[in-house]
C-alpha cells in the first residue's frame, strides 16, 4: 500500500485525539473512495451529454437566477 501526507488544521488534529480508538487512515480511504466513486460516476454521465460547456455554464447562470428568485420569496437566502 502506498503512503501519503496528509496536512490538517492543529484544531481538527486535537479533535482527532480525543479519539484514538479510531482508525483515521480507515476513514480518511472510504472517504477518498467514496468521493472518487462520485467523481468517476458524474465523469460517466457528462461523457454522454450533448452540452458544451458554454451551455452548462448558461444552464448553470439560469439555475442559480432562479433558486435566488425562490429564496427572495421565502425571504431568505439559500445557503452554499
């Protein structure tokens, strides 16, 4: 198995040893394999798209007008 570095914030590593009974390395491969599943998965759903990316960024523009439409009406803005 191959090893690599990982740098995380002195606050998030404090918090990791109050629980040393965890196998960090474990979570942080499942982690990593469920997010490179994702990637991989939306990577096989974009290779079948008809979209450029000019129409994605347009689609995305049009998204992101219309979920500010719906928040402002709600009197509330959406959260990223």
């Amino acid at each position: 198995m191959t090893s690599i570095t990982l740098s995380v914030p002195e606050e998030l590593k404090k918090r990791m040893e109050k629980h040393p009974e965890v196998k960090w390395s474990e979570v942080v491969r499942s982690i990593l394999r469920q997010q490179l599943d994702e990637w991989e998965e939306l990577e096989k759903i974009a290779s079948k798209s008809r979209l450029t990316q000019k129409d994605a960024k347009e689609l995305s523009r049009k998204v992101d007008e219309e979920m500010a439409k719906h928040f402002e009406g709600l009197g509330r803005a959406p959260r990223h």
